[in-house]
C-alpha cells in the first residue's frame, strides 16, 4: 500500500470511531435528560430505533449511489451531513425533535458507511483484507469507549449538549480531510479486474448473494451480523440507564460503558488474527460462547461494580468485536468481485437486526425489569450467534466448490 492508501484508511476509520461515539452519545445523554428538559427515559425505545431506520433506509436507498457516483462523494456527504444533524440534535427540547434529528443521522450514516466498508476492503492488499478491514472497523469501540470515558467531562464543561456537538464537529473535520485524500473514485479503486467490464458483467451484483451458491454463505453472515447488532444497541442503547439502577452512580455508570466498550478492541484484533490463522468456525464460536458465559454469569450474581464490570468487558466487547471480526469473514465466504456487495447488504440486514434492540430495551425498562435479568436477556441473542458460527465450515466449502469447479486457465 502506498501512502495514500494508509491515511485514507486512518481516516475511514475515523468514521467509524465517530459513529461509535455517536451510537453512545444517545444512550449517555437519555438518563440526563429527565433533570434538564423533563424527558422520561422510558419514552427513547423509538429515538434509539429512528437511528436504526434511518440505517436501514439509508443503506438500501442512497448507498448504493456510490456505485454510479464514486464512494467519495457519497463518504465525504454522509460525513457531513452526519455533522450537522448530530450538531441539530444537541438544539433538542421534546422526544419529537430527538427522533427525527437521529432520523436524519441514520440517513447520512446509512448512506456513508457501507461504501466505507467498501472501500476500506478495495484499498486494502488481498492478503491482508480481513486484517484491515477489522482494524479500520476498530474505530466503533474506539468511539464508544472515548464516548463514556470522556461523557462526565464533556458534560461538566458543555452540558448534555456536549455528547451531540463534540461528534458532530468531529464528523464535519472528517468530511473536509477525506475530500482531497480519497480519490476522486470510480468504486473498485486498486481493483486490477476493470470497474467498467466488471460492471458490464453485473449490472446489480448484490442480486449475486440471493442465488445459488452464494445464498447459503450470505445467509449465515447476514444472520450473525443482525443477532449480533441486535445485541450491539440494545446494550449500548440501554447500559447507561440501567447500570445505576443495580447502584452505580451515573458517571461510574457512564466509565463502566465506555471500559466495556474499550475491551472490544483487544478481543476484536485478538479475534480477527485468529480469524486469519486459525479455524473460521471454531473463533466464532469462542467470541460468542464467551459472550454468551458473560451474560448469563451476570444474570446469576447480586450487582457488583468490579465483578460486572470485567464481565461486561467480556460480553459488551464481544458484542464490539462481532462487529469488527465478521466483516472480515466476508472475506473469506466470497471473491473479492462480491465483497462490497456482501459487506454493504450484510451491513443492512444488520440494521434491520438491530432494530429489535432498543424497543426491546425499553419495554425492559418500562416494566421495571431487574438489572441483572436485562442484561441475562443478551445471552439469547449471543447463543444464537453460537449455533449459526457451527454453520461457517459448510458455509466456506460453498466457496471452495466454486473455485474448484473453476476451468483452469
């Protein structure tokens, strides 16, 4: 990889670090908003999921434009408008004007981070693709963990406000220094194949993974991808709200959340080297079992700070690592030609996962559901992440079959 390359991916990953943030500024900002405008934290379930919409429509709607347009420009406007609507929700006074500024957001995100998940693979060498893509994609636990180590600061200083202007400038400074890194973009840059013959070949590529061979892989990726999302925002939707009521304060609450989140960097890079070396298969079933084993110890122990918070470095980091480590698995599961493809409608199908999530925390919440027997609930989806990872050695000899059907040439 050239220089260019290797800050063009430096900066990518800043998307997702500011998406990170961005996810736990709602969930950080939701307890606090009951002292300052009078908000029932009850009442966000559907803030939390106008996010996820917006990720979901986003995605199927405007991301593909990056086909035709270039991933710049659809990266470098997703970034921006990103900005300003995570600017516009700080200027929130009723549930209302929450809900459609993360409305907003999730559009601008839906539409920004599956050509980023894309072009983080294209410029990424073949050999070192899964690697990359994890590393690129460590920005969201980066973010999440800045967000609750940094939350009682930046509020002492900016008020609740602070969670929504500090990502929102951060997401606008991003947009103005990918414009002149990122090339001017035709998708497939690097790609030696030919944009344009590939194109030709394949109209609509992603129609690909709904067909034989290819639907039984994309079926078992597109399923661990969404369990897991649904697990990734309900915890990070909810953990800030809930963790005070097992007798943490709301800044412990808020440090908890972003250790947790911390600890999915390690396990996710630790996960996808093994991913690369070691059996496929075998390492999901490690990072979900282990998630699995963390809820369930939670969900049978009285609260305890240290004991919770190493648990929950186990289950909500592995619940971070999931989303680092599985785009890396696209890798293996389909050719380079189809990557982009899997990726950006695996990352939909993920949104449409997560939208389970934070209704599902909300009414757990509503209805006055013990701390411990919320986050018990979590071991679910991670078990069903347990039995579909048993699915991957079938899933990855679809591959192999295909390429030794190959005439040789």
């Amino acid at each position: 990889m050239n220089g260019r390359s290797i800050v063009s991916l430096v900066l990518l990953g800043g998307i997702f670090i500011m998406e990170g943030f961005d996810i736990a500024a709602m969930a950080l900002a939701v307890p606090r908003l009951e002292g300052a405008l009078g908000l029932d934290p009850a009442g966000f379930g559907w803030v939390f999921t106008a996010l996820l919409i917006g990720l979901g429509a986003g995605g199927a709607l405007i991301a593909p434009l990056g086909d035709r347009f270039g991933r710049r420009t659809l990266i470098v406007l997703g970034c921006l408008v990103t900005g300003l609507s995570t600017l516009g929700t700080a200027s929130a006074t009723s549930i209302t004007g929450f809900l459609v500024w993360r409305l907003l957001t999730g559009l601008a995100l839906g539409a920004c981070l599956p050509n980023v998940s894309a072009l983080s693979a294209e410029l990424a060498p073949p050999r070192l693709r899964a690697t990359i893509m994890a590393v690129v994609s460590a920005g969201i636990p980066i973010g999440l963990a800045l967000a609750g180590l940094l939350a009682p600061e930046i509020v002492g200083l900016l008020g609740w406000e602070g969670l929504f202007l500090v990502p929102g400038a951060f997401a606008i400074l991003l947009a103005i220094a990918l414009w002149p890194i990122l090339q001017p973009g035709i998708p497939g840059f690097g790609d030696t194949e030919g944009t344009e013959e590939k194109a030709a070949k394949e109209p609509l590529p992603q129609l690909a993974l709904f067909k034989s061979p290819w639907v039984f892989p994309f079926a078992v990726f597109a399923a661990l991808l969404a369990f897991n999302a649904c697990n990734l925002y309900l915890l990070n939707s909810w953990l800030p709200t809930v963790l005070p009521g097992a007798g943490m304060t709301l800044d412990a609450a808020a440090r908890v959340t972003g250790v947790a989140n911390l600890a999915g960097l390690g396990i996710g890079i630790a996960a996808s080297l093994l991913l690369d070396r070691w059996h496929k298969g075998l390492t999901l079933v490690l990072l979900f079992g282990s998630m699995a084993a963390s809820f369930a110890a939670i969900w049978l122990t009285a609260p305890d700070q240290t004991r919770w918070t190493l648990l929950l470095m186990v289950g909500v980091g592995g619940a971070n690592a999931g989303g680092m480590v599985l785009p890396g698995l696209a890798a293996y599961l389909f050719p380079a030609r189809m990557l982009s493809s899997a990726v950006g409608v695996g990352v939909l199908v993920a949104r449409l996962g997560a939208f389970a999530g934070p209704p599902l925390g909300g009414w757990m919440l509503a209805t006055s559901v013990a701390p411990k027997d919320f986050l018990g609930v979590a071991a679910i989806p991670a078990l069903a992440c347990v039995a579909i990872a048993l699915l991957v050695p079938a899933a990855l000899k679809r591959r192999e079959a295909v390429e030794a059907a190959k005439p040789v040439s």
